[in-house]
C-alpha cells in the first residue's frame, strides 16, 4: 500500500475541511478584489472538491471507517465524525459538483464584480461557509454537531439566497427560505430528541442502541419525514424552493439543488435506515405516496413555468419524489422480508441522488451562462442559443436528455433500476400492496414522460428556432473554464449512464454497511451486464446499447456515402421556412413556452390555480384589426391554498379567540389577577 | 467469441435488416387494403419503395433557420428506431441482444426517438412544427404510462422484461384465455394507434395543418432526410405491430436456426401480419379522427383497462 498518511480518510477530511474554511476566510479578507476570488477562493473551493471525492473513492473502494472526537463541543459532548461507505458517497457526490462550480465561478461572479452593487467578500464567505457545513453534516456522528452544522448550512445558504437583496421580492424569497429551513430544523431536532429520550447520550453510536417502542418509532419516523422533506423538498413542504432557487446566483443554485437537496436525503437515510434501523411496510407505503404525489406535481408545475430557474426548481421537486419512490420500495420490501429487493431500492434511490445531482447542477450552470450572457430568464424571450452558444447548447441538451431518462444518459439507468424493483412487487403478500406499486411505477412512468415533454419545451424555445428578443439575438458564449465545467459534468452523465455496473459496486458497499444485504448478483456476468436480481429475470447492458446505437448511425453514414457518389448530390440549398404564401415570418410568429405547455394545461387544468390575462386593442381604421394583443399567464401553487392557508387561518382566527381576554378594561384585568391569585394558593396549599 | 456468438450478432443483423426492408412492403400493404375499402384504385403494394428511392435523390432543402439538431435528427432516430426493432423478436427468439435490452429500454428508445422528432419540429422556429411538436409530447406522455402497465403486466405473468422470455412463456402456456393477458392486448392496441400517428388519434394522409400531428413535424423536411423520417415512421408501425403479434400470438415463431423453423415462422408471421394490416386498414377507414382534446379521453381508457388486466392478475394470482 501506498504512504499511510494519503491512503486513509483523516487526511483528506482535513484537506477538505481545511480549504472550504480558507476558501471563506481569504474571500472574507480579500473583499471586492476580483484576483482574490479567481486565484485563492475557488480553487481552494477545488482542493476542497478533489478532496471530497477522494474520501469518497477510498470510502467505497474499502478503506477502513473513520471516526473520531474533536476536543470542542460540550463538556460532556464532544463532537464526534465519523465517514462510513454511506457519508463517502455523499463526500464523492458534494466533490463533483463543487468541483464543477469551482471551475464555473470565477466566470460568473465577475458580472458582479462589473456591477459593483454587492458584495464579493459575503458571497465567497458564504460559499465557503455552506460548503463546509454541508461536509460537516456527512460527517457528523452525533445529534449536536449535525444540528450545528445543519444550522450552518441554512443560515449561509440564506445569506446565498438574500445576496442580491436590493429586490423586494428576492428578500421575500429569502426570509421564506430562512422560516421554512428553521421549522424543519426544529422538527429534525424534535426527531434526534424523540431517540435521545431512549439512549443515554446523543451520538449516532448510543441512538442506534435505543430500544423505541412502536408507536414512538413512527413519531420518530413521521418527523424525520417532515424536518428533512422540508429541506429536501417534499409537497407539500416545498413551497420555498421554486421560490428561493431562482433568485440565488447561478452557480449557488447548482450547489443548493444538486447538493444541499441531497444532503437532506443523507440525513433521512441516515436517521430511518441507520438509526432507527426496525422499518415499518406502513412507512414505505407513506413514503410511496409523498414520493408519487411530489414527482407527478413537481413535473406538472414544472411544464406550466416560464422562468428558466423556477422551472429547473419544480424539476427538482420531481427528483426528490422520484428519489423517495426508490426509498419507499426499499423500506417496503426491507419490512416485508426481502432484503435483496430492499437493497435494490436503496441502490435505484441512491443512484437516482448522484444522478440528479450530476445532471441538475449542468442544467443550472447551463441556466447561469443564458442569465448572464443573453440577460434573460424568461424562456418567452429567448430563441435560436444554440447558433450563440454552440458548446453551451451541446451540454445543455445532454442535461435535458438524462433528466428525461432516455438512453443511453445516466437518468434512464436510475429509472430502469426503479421501475425493476417496482416489478418485484409480484413477491409482496399482500394484493393491495401488489396493485399499488405497479400503480406507483406508472405514475413515475408518466412524470418521466412528462418530463420529457417539458424539456423539449425549454430546449426547443431557448436554443433552437430564432431569437425573439435583442439581448439573446447578440449573446456571446462564455468563457473556457466555464465550458470546461459544464462539460466535466456532461462527461459524467454519459459515464454514469455507459457504466452503471461500476457505480452498482460502489452502492453495494453503501447498501451492506447500511443495511447488511447487497446486491451479490448484480454483476454475475461481467462488467458490461447489469443484472441486479438475476440474469434471467432482467439484464441491461448500456456499453453495448451505445454501440449499437453508434454502429445503427454509421451503417446509415455509410449508404448516405454510398448514394452520394452514385447521385452526386449538390450541396444543400437554403431557403425561407414553409409560410404558406402568406409572407415574411418573424421571430414573434414562433411557437412560445405557454402554447407549447397549452394542450397540458388543458388536460391537468383542477390542479394548476392559473391567471391569464389578454388585452386586445383594435386598430382605429379598422375595427375588426386587432392593433396589439398581449397576453400573461402565471401559475400559482396550489399548494398554499390547500395546506398552508387554512392552516395560518386557523391560527389567526384561534389567536382572535383567545384575544378576546383583552377587553380594556382595567377591572377586568384586576379580576383575572385577583383569581389567578386563588388559583395559585389552591394549588401551593 | 465463438463462430456461435459471431452467427448469432449475424443474425442480429440480418433481423434489422428483414424488419428494414419489410417496414415500407407493411405500410404499403395497409394502404393497398384502405384504398380498396374506400374503393378507390389502389396504388402497388411496393409503391413505397419507389417512394423511399425517389426521396433518397432529391436535393435537400434546407430553412434559413435549421440547426445542426435538424440535420442530425433523421439518423438519430432511424438509429434509436432500428435499435428499438432490434430488441423486439420477429422470426426467431433468443438472439443476444435480446438480453442486452428488455422492454423498458424499448420504450426508452422509442421515447429518445420522439424527443429528438420533437426538437426537430421545434428547430425551423414555424408555428407548425411548434404545435405538432407540442401535441406529439401530449400524446406520447400520456401513452407512456399505458404502455408501461402493459409492460408490467406480461412482465408479472411471465416474470421478465426479457421480451424473448415472455414470448416463450406465451409458446409453452396452454391455449387458455387469461383475462390479463386479453386486456393487456387491448389495451397494447389502443397505445399502438395514438403512437403511431394513425386514426383515430392522427391522420397520416393529411396535409391540413391543424389536423396534423407527425406530419407538422415533418413539414419542413425534404430529399434523404424526409426518406429517413418516413422509414422510421414505418419501422415504428412495423415494430409495435409485430409486438402485438408475437407477443399475444406467438404461434409459429421459431425457437431454434434451422431452416424450416425459419422459413415456418416467416410464412406464419405474413400471413399474421397480413391479417393485422387489414384490421388497421378496416379500422382507419370506418373511424374518422378525433378531436386533439378527447386523446387524453382516449389514452385514460387505455391507461384503465390495462390497469384492470395487471389488477386480474394481482388478484387471481396469474387469473
């Protein structure tokens, strides 16, 4: 083996901790100056990220766990670490994508840099800051310090997300972040507090041991679900991430919903699977529907948005339902018996969360170059990108083709994995639950496809077709480094989708540590043949799918060369598009995002709340000429109606019952002393 | 790998190649049997072909506005297509890549060749494109999810996605009716028509823009690259029906290489292909297109009843 010092976790914990801290501290002393962003910040943000993916590599390849106690913390608590196969693969998953960011930002931020109206120096204090607190959370090993650390990286997040704070809306969007992370946080807390109530202290190690009777298990259960949904982004909590994703910087963004969303699936996975440990068929049936209902509603609102941001935002509601499918089929069969499908669901989830961490964060960088080349968010006022940003558009459309889960990307294995353990349900005794889970398959069958269609929508009207205003006629593609990132990831996704037996072998040593099972036949006839359960039940082979794709294309290249010769076939002619006679088409006579999204609109119409507005003004020589017609639509969340209206009416109307003590009076106020004063001597007697 | 393995990727290849060259010979048997129907003269059974060959030497002419993505976009999804027809057995079970790909990846590659037919719709910047683009991705999301119950369903009976494995428990079940199994026809039935274009879910004769869904997409392509599109619209009509042949008819469909078995399970799957060519033909002649907004109407019911066959069998333990 190789020195000691390099080949064991402590060290590349230490590097990893060690540059987020400084990455926070230099951008904090060096202020507005660009050079110092460029040149100490981020590529300590760097060092950070190659750091965590070692500790990731060398955690699933088989090195020995590490744990530890930091001397600070509480007397009689000291915080404990602690990077078993589950926090390596969390570690690999935050290094990719901070990696990916660090080479994007200095692109980025140098707009803010020309801007002049914010500061540098809080944006690159809390990145570092969010960073290290979302490795301290995958490291944490008791109560206290993944409560710090949470807190940490929703209080810097918020900073993130409130950066460009001279807009109403975006402080708006911020506080509503802060309140919705807090209450989580407390419910997390209240989760840790109901297993503390049965251990002797708080570290993971004495809350594994506690014995929870049944009914305190499902309390635990019930607010683990809702603190880390919260956060993670489960309907109905997830009301603040179409809110608070879009208005943070781009690259910030990225990291909010490919990383910090994944975070708080590490926490669930860490409190239900770990530490709670006995699961429940009930739990994996709640877990089915939240995970059914978050995927089909994120996707559907995800269709009828406009804005770039917000629409990647709705998009990442649906992953984490699609996420908390795989989580529920996994604690299904795990409860009723069957661990080797109980484990193929852990590892269809945990390989849709690098998925989606992988692809979502490309879709955003993608978003950020578009926002800050073309000034646009609205997807109504871009067009024809593609033609200004080649190398942009390229990796941009792999992101929309692995978030539609198409072959040969990364996306389709994720969900080719669900939808084989979704079959499995045939093992189930009960029928119910045998007819409920192929009915969960085919709604994750429908948000896919659904997702599909949404992202023809946003590649088709930004990139492809033609301008439809000024700003993104004139866009410029960007620079190197933030090509070379977005490419990194595209890379990935490919990879991820070509070889999916690799990562299988990794999240085999997640799922053993985890839970004890593995799945031991998944590569049982070599490495390019994935066949979780069995070979004869169900088999992929990606490498050889792409091959066959690639040799399909070049058998066609090679007749197009034969009858090109033969026919000598001129050079292609370019003419008008077809306009029917009628003339000179411009850019406005183009499909736009609400006709696209129209005939969905129609279909799904109960659940949207939407608002259209159409003005029409006539022409003043001839009355049936319309001069001008405008028209807006705009989607509300329903989700604010259904649960949280009535929810704050019945606290205002409660708190105007219990007001009503308030007369004004001064003798009443004397007469509620004067009994309070009888009632306390009652009881001290 | 062994002379055997070597044959068998032959044989991969030679099925392509059987499916590429009798998708245009199926489409113009069906249109044969409509014209006859509607008693008009029919145009020859290989009309097509001289279609195709007539398309491959016209010049190319592109819009102002075309991308790479609509020069690139015929031969992905021929590609995808003829990747998707590769899965799908035809005369013989049990060839390799059977087992590289199952059912779920067919739809996969269906899908990826949708989503790349709808970019190029969407490539010209015409409204035309826009809107058959918008329409395609409706019908096809809300055909997904029947297809797959459908998937589903033989997959629980037969306990594969292995669509080889499926097609040989059909051979070696006795000759009952399984409810399951009947429903899932049905319903595999009503999925194949909404995503092959053809009445009553969309006219592939029309020319009149706002009936048009496949068409609209297509409407700006010409020379090579519109013989590809239409090869892959034919393909995809030759593939889902030979599905529903194989897969709920398997009678005839040779399980070894010999030459009898081959040439057997060739004139078995004509003649069925032959019968099913009429049905569609009959069909699309006594049922007039539907309004765009009762597709979903239409797709919902395909989505109920193979729910109602995965239900049986759940319920009746293999009915």
């Amino acid at each position: 083996m190789t020195s000691p010092d390099f080949a064991s976790l402590q060290i590349w914990l230490f590097f990893a901790f060690g540059a987020s801290l400084l990455s926070a501290l230099a951008s904090l002393l060096g202020g507005q100056r660009l050079w110092v962003a460029n040149l100490v910040s981020f590529p300590l943000l760097g060092i950070s990220a190659v750091a965590s993916i070692m500790i990731g590599i060398l955690s699933l390849t088989g090195a020995a766990e590490f744990a530890t106690e930091l001397p600070i913390g509480l007397p009689w608590l000291s915080w404990h670490l602690r990077i078993d196969p589950l926090g390596g693969f969390f570690y690999a998953l935050i290094g990719v994508v901070l990696l990916a960011v660090s080479l994007y930002g200095p692109g980025y931020i140098r707009e803010y840099h020309r801007q002049g109206k914010y500061s540098l120096a809080v944006l690159g204090f809390a990145t570092g800051l969010f960073v290290a607190g979302m490795q301290l959370v995958v490291a944490a090993d008791d109560a206290l310090t993944f409560m710090i650390a949470w807190e940490l990286m929703s209080v810097s997040s918020y900073v993130l997300v409130a950066f460009e704070h001279l807009e109403a809306a975006n402080r708006r969007a911020a506080f509503l972040y802060l309140l919705m992370a807090q209450i989580g946080a407390g419910l997390i807390l209240l989760a840790f507090g109901v297993l503390a109530a049965f251990a002797p202290d708080f570290s993971f190690a004495a809350l594994r041991e506690a014995q929870l009777p049944g009914l305190w298990s499902s309390i635990a259960f019930a607010l683990a679900l809702l603190g880390f949904g919260m956060k993670a982004g489960l309907v109905p909590m997830h009301v603040w991430l179409p809110e608070a994703h879009p208005v943070a910087p781009s690259h910030i963004s990225a990291l909010m919903s490919g990383v910090m969303l994944k975070v708080a699936i590490y926490g669930f996975i860490r409190f239900t699977f770990d530490l709670l440990g006995e699961l429940h068929w009930e739990w994996g049936v709640i877990l089915l529907i939240f995970g059914s209902v978050s995927a089909l509603y994120g996707v559907l609102y995800a269709l009828m948005q406009h804005d770039l941001k917000r629409l990647l935002a709705y998009h990442s509601v649906e992953n984490i339902g699609i996420i908390f499918i795989g989580l529920g089929l996994s604690v299904l069969f795990f409860a009723s018996g069957f661990p080797l499908l109980g484990a193929l669901g852990l590892v269809a989830a945990l390989y849709h969360t690098i998925n989606h961490a992988v692809f979502k964060s490309l879709l955003f960088l993608g978003a950020g170059v578009i926002v800050q080349r073309g000034h646009e968010r609205n997807l109504e006022h871009m067009g024809g990108l593609i033609r200004r940003m080649p190398w942009t558009g390229g990796f941009f459309l792999i992101g929309c083709i692995s978030i539609s889960a198409l072959p040969p990307f990364n996306g389709f294995v994720s969900e080719w994995l669900t939808f084989q353990t979704a079959l499995q349900a045939t093992a189930l005794e009960s029928g119910v639950l045998r007819a409920v889970v192929p009915i969960t398959a085919a709604i994750l069958a429908l948000t896919g496809a659904l997702a599909a269609a949404c992202f023809v929508k946003v590649y088709g009207i930004a990139f492809l077709g033609r301008a439809r205003t000024r700003r993104v006629r004139h866009a410029h593609e960007t620079n190197g480094l933030m090509i070379i990132s977005q490419g990194l990831l595209a890379f990935l996704c490919l990879l991820l989708g070509v070889l999916p037996t690799t990562m299988i072998v990794a999240l085999n040593g997640v799922s053993g540590s985890l839970t004890g099972s593995e799945l031991s036949m998944a590569t049982s006839r070599g490495w390019l043949w994935l066949t979780p359960i069995a070979p004869q039940v169900a088999s992929y082979s990606a490498p050889l799918v792409l091959l066959g794709i690639f040799l399909a294309l070049s058998v066609w290249g090679l007749v197009y060369l034969a009858l090109r010769r033969r026919r000598r076939i001129q050079p292609v002619i370019r003419r008008d598009p077809w306009d029917c006679g009628f003339g000179s088409l411009n850019s406005r006579m183009q499909y736009s995002a609400s006709a696209f999204a129209m005939p969905f609109k129609v279909v799904f119409d109960p659940l949207f709340r939407i608002h259209e507005e159409s003005e029409r003004q006539m022409d003043d020589r001839l009355p049936t000429l319309p001069a001008r017609i405008s028209y807006l639509i705009h989607t509300d969340d329903i989700s604010w109606n259904i649960f949280y209206r009535p929810f704050y009416r019945s606290i205002t109307w409660l708190s105007r019952q219990v007001a009503r003590i308030q007369t004004g009076h001064l003798r009443h106020y004397l007469a509620y002393s004067f009994i309070t004063l009888l009632l306390l001597l009652w009881l001290v007697t | 790998m062994s002379w055997f393995a070597w044959f068998a990727w032959l044989a991969v290849l030679l099925h392509i190649g059987l499916f590429l060259l009798s998708a245009p010979l199926y489409s113009g048997w069906i249109k044969r049997n409509k014209a006859l129907l509607q008693n008009r003269r029919p145009p020859s059974v290989v009309q097509p072909y001289r279609d195709l060959r007539k398309l491959f030497s016209k010049d190319v002419v592109l819009a102002d506005s075309a991308t790479v993505i609509f020069r690139i976009a015929p031969y992905i999804i021929v590609g995808a297509t003829a990747l998707a027809v590769s899965i799908v057995p035809l005369i013989v079970v049990g060839l390799p890549v059977n087992a590289m790909a199952d059912a779920i990846v067919l739809v996969g590659l269906l899908a990826l060749g949708r989503f790349f037919l709808a970019l190029a719709g969407m490539d010209i910047g015409t409204v035309f494109g826009g809107m058959g683009a918008s329409r395609e991705m409706m019908v096809g999301s809300l055909a997904e999810p029947a297809m797959l119950m459908v998937i589903f369903t033989l997959a629980m009976v037969a306990s594969s996605t292995n669509l080889s494995t499926v097609i040989l428990h059909s051979l070696d079940a006795p000759l009952a009716l399984r409810p399951s199994v009947l429903f899932a026809l049905i319903a595999l039935v009503m999925v194949a028509i909404a995503e092959t274009g053809r009445i009553p879910v969309d006219n592939p004769a029309t020319h009149l823009e706002l009936t048009m869904i496949h068409e609209a997409m297509i409407l700006e392509y010409s020379g090579r690259h519109l013989a590809m599109m239409e090869l892959a619209a034919q393909l995809k009509l030759l593939l889902y029906s030979v599905l529903i042949v194989n897969l709920f008819f398997p009678w005839g469909i040779s399980t070894t290489f010999e030459v009898s078995d081959l040439g057997l399970a060739v004139i078995a799957l004509s003649l069925k292909l032959a019968i099913v060519g009429a049905l569609l033909a009959a069909g699309e002649t006594a049922l007039a297109k539907m309004r765009i907004f009762r597709v979903p109407t239409y797709l919902a019911i395909a989505f109920t009843v193979a729910l109602v066959g995965m239900l049986s069998f759940v319920i009746l333990e293999g009915s």
